[in-house]
C-alpha cells in the first residue's frame, strides 16, 4: 500500500488527484491522507468537502487527517512507500528541521522509521530561496527522494518550482529500487 498525502497548494490538487488515480490503474492500493489545512481549508479551487469525497472515492478508504491517525504508519501500518503530493514548502520546512505537528509530517516521520522510500512532489512558490537549504537538507537523508521539478513560472515567479506531476509513477518506481528518478531540477 502506498500512503498518498497531501498539502497545501491548492492550485496543483487536480494535478495530485490524477496522479493518485494513475497510481490506482497501476495496481496500488491508497491510504490517502490530507494535512489538517487541506481537511479543511474552502478555496476558489473547490471546498475542503468536495476534495475530501473524491479523494475518498477514487481511493475507497477515509482520509488520515490527524496526528493521532497518522502516527501508526511505520510502526503499526507498514507502507510499501509514501508520496507527498502536493508537498508544500511549509511542510519540507518541517520535515527538514524535524518539526511533526501536522498529519502529514507525522505521516512521513512514522513512515520513515520503517526504512521505506518518501517520494515528495515539491509546490512552493520559495523553493529557490528559503527553502532551497530544506531541500539539500532532505537530500541528505535516507530513503527520500524527489520527483523532478522545474520553474513553473520564472518570470513571474523566480522562485518558483513544481514538481513535473506527470513523473510521480516512475520517480516512485525509482524510489522503490532505491534510486533518484532522473536529475531533481528540470
């Protein structure tokens, strides 16, 4: 089973969602699960609710929501491997400093104490200047890699990068043979 969860970035969840049906076409099973924000956060892309039914349908269980339900994967619930899909920069913040205190980076701390792969599909409008040492420092560590990402919109957004979500599949492929999919940045 593979845990698929989700963070902000609002503008890419119809990017997430198909990735997470492919997944499905592909024979994976899905634990979804959604940060506390995505639960329940309404935006000019849908309400909270509406992504929530879906996300439930096309995976065929509830979404993890909390800390407390995410904190048995890894010890109790063994993944095969774990993708964020949106992951914001606000959560590889977190997980680069070693911060839990949402579902999803307690989804990912408890996932990675079982030495399985993290695949994150990184959104954020800061990618190339705060967070730009986050993603070095998850670079570092074992058992996490990215899908490759480029400049969405260097122009208007210098900053900038989004995951190409079209390579979620291979780079998760990739990751379960413990290698980076291709090069990181695009």
């Amino acid at each position: 089973m593979i845990g698929f969860a989700m963070c902000g970035s609002f503008c890419t969840h119809k990017h997430a969602l198909a990735q997470m049906k492919l997944l499905l076409e592909n024979g994976r099973e899905i634990l979804p699960i959604m940060s506390e924000n995505v639960y329940s956060t309404d935006t000019r892309f849908g309400t909270s609710r509406q992504l929530i039914d879906e996300v439930e349908q096309i995976c065929g269980r509830r979404v993890v929501h909390t800390i407390v339900g995410a904190e048995p994967l890894g010890p109790s619930i063994a993944l095969d491997a774990m993708v964020i899909c949106p992951c914001t920069g606000n959560t590889l913040a977190k997980m680069a400093s070693g911060i839990t205190d949402t579902s999803v980076t307690m989804a990912a701390k408890a996932h990675l104490r079982s030495d399985r792969p993290l695949v994150i599909a990184l959104a954020t409008n800061d990618a190339l200047s705060a967070n730009l040492k986050n993603i070095g420092q998850m670079l570092t560590k074992k058992h996490v890699y990215f899908v490759p990402m480029s400049q969405d919109d260097p122009q208007k957004k210098p900053h900038s990068l989004v995951a190409d979500f079209s390579l979620v599949l291979p780079a998760l492929e990739a990751a379960e043979q413990g290698k980076q999919y291709q090069r990181i940045f695009k």
